[in-house]
C-alpha cells in the first residue's frame, strides 16, 4: 500500500523501448525494421510475408528449487477503465513479482467459443506505472514512472518491479 501523504503528480509519457528499459521490455512488431531497437535481431519468416522480431525478451523464473514452481502463461480479460487523456487517475496499491518477469499483450476482443460475449469494447490505449524496488523493500517513488502504451504494445515487467496496470 503507498501512504496517502506521498502525493505525487506523474505525466504519462509514451511508452518506448529506451524509455521503459530500466523497468522491462516492450513487446511489439514494427512497419518500418529500421526502426526496431539496437540488439533485437530481425529476419524474414512465412516465405517472406512476415518478419520475426527474435527474443524481444525471455522469460525469467528465481523461484527456489524447494518451491517446486513453475513459469507460465495466464490469460486475463479486462474491461477499459474511464479515464480520459489528461485525466488523472489515483494508484493506491503497487504490487510486484518477486520470482518471476511478467508479460501483458493485449489480445483485442476476441470471440473465444460460440457464445462466448468477448469484450464489450476494448481500449485504444492503456496505463502502465511502475518504480523500482527501494532500500526499504518498498516501491522507489523518486523512480516511479507512468507510460501510455498503445494497444499494439505489450509489455514484461522485470523480476521485482513494482507496476500497475490499467
């Protein structure tokens, strides 16, 4: 839980590979290749109708070996929430994954099975805060970010990055 008296004004920013490295990956295939980020090899797929962004990033597992966990995929469904462009929007709560990297892409609304709804509307945009870990074992807020990451971007947080997504 943040305390209450630490009030702090964030402006969302763009989110973009450099400006998101210290906190994780963004994950994303790009129009232009020239574009793409140093280090990210690109080659050619599908007989030439695709190309292939090569290890954008890795999964990441600590967990001790007594824990006998595992890393995988999970699958979330989340409605938009109200905010608008330069609206303002309180984080109460910052959590993160001690063992692990985590991932979120966007799937779009999708119709998983024959009368499966989907979402009833999905967003263009949407907010990612996150900070770093402080000396105390609490989120950093001299290094606490906000980006706007669009609906084509995922993201992985790194192992032990403080976040929330909305």
């Amino acid at each position: 839980m943040l305390d209450s008296r630490e009030v702090k004004t964030l402006h969302a920013l763009p989110l973009t590979p450099e400006a998101f490295a210290t906190f994780g990956q963004v994950v994303q295939g790009y129009g232009d290749v020239n574009a793409v980020p140093r280090g990210v090899r690109v080659t050619s797929a599908n007989q030439g109708s695709a190309y292939k962004f090569h290890k954008i990033s890795l999964l990441e597992s600590s967990y001790p070996a007594d824990v006998k966990a595992t890393t995988g995929l999970s699958v979330y469904r989340c409605q938009p929430i109200d905010a608008k462009p330069g609206g303002h929007w309180d984080i109460k709560v910052l959590e993160r994954h001690l063992h692990t990297n985590q991932a979120f892409i966007p799937m779009g609304p999708g119709f998983a099975s024959e009368g499966d709804e989907g979402l009833k509307e999905t967003a263009r945009d949407y907010l990612v805060v996150v900070a770093q870990n402080g000396k105390d074992d609490k989120p950093d807020l001299e290094t606490i970010r906000a980006f706007i990451a669009t609906s084509a971007q995922g993201i992985v947080y790194n192992t032990g990055i403080w976040r929330k997504f909305h």
